[in-house]
C-alpha cells in the first residue's frame, strides 16, 4: 500500500472510530462522569491521528520529493547541455520538504482541532439538552447518548466546517489535502531544483477530459522568471518570444498545484532542447487567452466521467459500511462488490438485505417507558450480583414471597408456582442481559402479571399480553428457537469483537436484542427497558 492510502486509510479508520465511540459508549452513570468519559476517549483518539498523521506526511513529501527529482531527470534528457549532476538524491533540499511538511500538518492538524471543537461542543450540549428536561440521572445519560446520535447524523459532527457553511468529512479532507500535497511536492521538486540548474520554462501536462479551470492551463508553457516571460527567449527571426508568468495565471493561488485534487503535474521544459521555430509556436498557444477551450463533446465526456466517480464513490461508501457490520460476509475487495452490484446477483440481494436486518437491530434498543421505576427492593437485588434472587409482589406492591437462587437459575416449589398466578416477578441477572426465553415461557405458564430481570443497565420488563399471537412449543423449543437466532448472528459480530470494535458485553446484548426482537414479532409480548 503506497505512503498516500495510508494516510487515507488512517483518517477513514480514525473517522469509524470517532462514530463508534459515541454509539457503542455504555450509556450509564452520571451525566458529568459520562460527558467526562466521552471527552477522554475523543480528544486519545485526536491525539493518536496527530501522531500517526505527522509520521505519514513526513514519509508522503520525502518520497514525492524524490519522485519530482527523478521526473526532472527524465525532462531534461532531450538537452544535450543539461548538467550530469545526477546523484541529488542524497542531497534533498531539506529546508523545502520540512515547509512542504509544515504545511501540510498545519492544515491536516486544523481540520482535526475543527472536528474536535465541535465534536467536543455537540458532548457538552447534548449534556445540557437532557439535563434541562429534568430527568434522574439514568435517564439523562441516556438522552445525552440519543442527542449525539442525532447530531452525529444531521450535522455531520466528523466533518471540517468551512467558514460559507460547506461541510467536508475529515477523511475526505484528508484524502484532497494527501493527493494535493503530492502533486505538489512532486511539482515544487521539479521547479526549485530546475531553477537552481538554470531552468526557467515549465509545461503543465495535458489531458482530456478536464475540467473547465484545468482546461484553460493545461499544454501551455509558462516562465519562473519576469525575464524569461518577457523576450529573453528569442524566435526565427529574433523576435521577443512571450511566456505567461506561472505566479500570475496558473498558480496565482500561491499553491503548487492548480486546484485541489489537481491530476496536472509540471515538466521543466529544456528551451536548449528545441528550435527556433518549436518555441514560437509553445510561445503562440501559451499566450492565448485564458478561457475554457473544451468543446461541447469533451465538456459532455468530462460531466459523465464526474457522474461516474460520483457512482463509485457512493459504492465504496456502501461497501465500507457493509464490510464494517458484515466482515465475514462482504467480498473481500472493493472490486468484487462492484461487479456484485453491477450485475445485481444474489448474492448482492442477500448480502443488503442481512446489512438491513442488522443495522436495524443495532438501531433498535428496548423500548424505555416513560415512567422511572425506583423500588430499593429491585436495587437491592443487584447489590450482590453473583446468583439470581427473586422478589414476588402482589398487585398491591406488596412481596409475598423471596427466593434465592443459583448463578443463572431461580426455581419454584410446585406450592409457590400456584402463588404465581396474577403476581409480578421480580429477579436479577448477573450477566446484565434482558429476560430470557425461561422468562417469557414462565410468563405464560404461571399467568404471572410481569416479569422484571434486574440489571445494572435498569430492570427490563415484560408484561402479559392482552392477546398471544402464537401458542408457545415446549421450553426446550423456545429456548432453540431463541439460540438459533443468536447462532445465525454470531459470525458477524465475531469479527468486531477480535478487531476490538465491540466489548464481549456489547456483543452479547447485540445478540439478545436481535433475537428477542423476532420472538417479540412472532409471539405479541414487548420488552420495555425501566432505567435507574
């Protein structure tokens, strides 16, 4: 992978990380401490892109730097006058490439501080917004988590903000100021090192299609100096031989390139290398005027050529995102995706519609209730979270019964199952999960009014239904029917949780959600999160 990808790469990993950091943070605590948390682990990873980004860009300009130097060469091999002094390259102008680097970190290193300042903004807010709608202190975190979700999505928070309200994400950022900078240390290599050996014309490459700024540059010749654009050159009959100067048409923007993401490089053009006649005519379409020269047929070719990246640019997004949820399910190369798409295989079908089916579970959580449920006796439960405990309430909320169980077990008497009928029940789970298929089946079987599982998130509760839409099979059945959903999912968290995207914890709950999620359609009971 060459220096420039990786460089990419590194900013679209860090733009990932950025979002996954505010989505997958465990939302609990106090707002202070949580608004806290979010800030560390933000301005860590900041400070992580800096560091890596530094040590690519140096290693990006030496290396283009060297690439311009060989291009020279290759410019300069028509003149038999040029000097034999080949052996610069271990001599590289060092003062050019520390402010060639200089440069392209203070403008990588702002667009990092912008998205900083506002990610950091949109924290604080999102604090302030939840707080101000008095809720407890579970709840508020959790609104705050919501906040940055929606600001994170509407206001592009990972994105650089320029000053007429254009937005750009830093990995795109990232990417125009990589190709910029090479195609600048590559042209400013050429010019500096060409002037110093007494060159003073360039040639901007020529290409088509273009675009229409690019158009009114490209092919011509341009002069370094005043002198050499102003009759230092002479024609086939002595005449003063005019040449536009560089620094006032094509790179009057004070870069060494003509735009960004320029694809146009400069050659050093050897005057001594050609006739008397040749550098009239570089003379006579240099200075013609500056204007769009494209006909309607490469203005035409150019627009397609745009429409076609565009189209690529949207699949890579597509696939980048795919990739990410399904790793062991998506092609392993951009290449192969796009064929897939093209030819709108199976394989593709399938492939979105597993995406679909998962990024609306992950979306999805339990539906939280309005009301705070704030019973000590379901805190205590959780207090010694190692074996499961129940509490049984009448409808009056008084208990008429307590059990103590095993680790992931709490049985009855057949004299206590018939106290069950109409009463809610009330229990811990020490792995923090939500009710599980025993839950919902015991629900039935007993008739009981609610089941609560205490958890450290909040109780997750599940009430009787006013109508079950399916008759339940036996426990062992559901119990399959419930494990057959999560086996089906695995595969596709596993690779998160190895690259360490997720936390065993979070990959857990994203199983029981997925699963419990179709046992809810297909059965008719609903699971509600009652948060501290």
């Amino acid at each position: 992978m060459s220096t420039q990808k990786k460089l990419i790469e590194t900013y679209q990993k860090a733009q990932k990380k950025l979002v996954e950091i505010i989505q997958r943070k465990q939302a609990y605590g106090s707002a202070a401490a949580y608004e806290r948390s979010l800030l560390r682990q933000i301005q860590k990873e900041f400070k992580k892109l800096k560091k890596s980004s530094k040590a690519l860009v140096e290693q990006l300009i030496k290396e283009n730097y060297k690439t311009g130097l060989q291009s020279l060469i290759d410019d300069l091999l028509k003149d038999n006058t040029a000097p034999r002094l080949f052996n610069m390259f271990s001599e590289l102008n060092t003062s050019q490439i520390e402010l060639i680097t200089q440069n392209a970190n203070i403008d990588l290193n702002k667009s990092i501080n912008i998205v900083g300042r506002r990610m950091q903004d949109a924290v604080r807010e999102a604090g302030i917004e939840a707080t101000a709608e008095k809720l407890t202190t579970g709840q508020t975190v959790r609104e705050m988590q919501k906040n940055l979700e929606k600001k994170l999505e509407q206001q592009n928070l990972t994105a650089v903000e320029y000053a007429n309200g254009t937005k750009m994400p830093i990995e795109k950022y990232a990417e125009t100021v990589a190709r910029s900078t090479t195609a600048e240390t590559q042209n400013k290599a050429k010019v500096i090192q060409g002037q110093d050996w007494g060159y003073d014309l360039v040639r901007f490459t020529e290409h088509s299609p273009t675009c229409e700024v690019c158009s009114m540059y490209q092919g011509r010749v341009y002069a370094l100096t005043k002198e050499a654009a102003n009759g230092k050159y002479k024609g086939s009959k002595g005449q003063a031989l005019h040449f536009p100067y560089l620094y006032d048409t094509a790179l009057i923007s004070g870069y060494s390139t003509i735009h960004p993401n320029c694809r146009h490089r400069l050659s050093v053009l050897p005057a001594g290398a050609y006739t008397a006649v040749e550098m009239e005519e570089f003379s006579r379409k240099s200075m013609q005027p500056f204007e769009d020269m494209r006909s309607d047929k490469e203005r035409k070719a150019y627009a397609k050529e745009q429409e076609v990246k565009r189209k690529r640019n949207e699949s890579r997004k597509q696939y980048e995102k795919i990739k990410t949820v399904l790793p062991n399910d998506a092609p392993k190369t951009f290449a192969a995706f796009v064929k897939m798409k093209s030819a709108k295989s199976e394989r593709y079908k399938e492939l979105l519609k597993d995406y679909r089916i998962v990024m609306k579970t992950v979306n999805d959580s339990f539906n939280e209730t309005p009301k705070i449920f704030n019973s000590e006796t379901e805190k205590n439960l959780i207090k010694n979270n190692d074996i499961e405990r129940g509490v049984v309430y009448n409808k009056y909320g008084e208990i008429v019964l307590e059990k103590t169980g095993e680790e992931h077990r709490l049985s009855f008497t057949k004299e206590e199952q018939t106290m069950l009928n109409g009463m809610i029940l009330s229990h811990n789970h020490p792995s923090n999960s939500p009710p599980s298929p025993a839950d919902i089946y015991n629900l039935r079987l007993f008739n009981l009014e609610e089941v609560r599982a205490v958890t450290k998130y909040g109780v997750y509760s599940v009430k009787q239904p006013e109508n079950w839409k399916k008759e339940f099979p036996s426990r062992e059945e559901l119990e399959k029917e419930y494990n057959n959903f999560v086996i089906r999912l695995i595969p596709k968290v596993k690779r998160q949780l190895e690259n360490g995207k997720i936390t065993p914890e979070q990959a857990d709950n994203f199983c029981w959600k997925f699963a419990l999620r179709r046992m809810e359609r297909k059965y008719g009971f609903k699971i509600n999160l009652i948060s501290w």
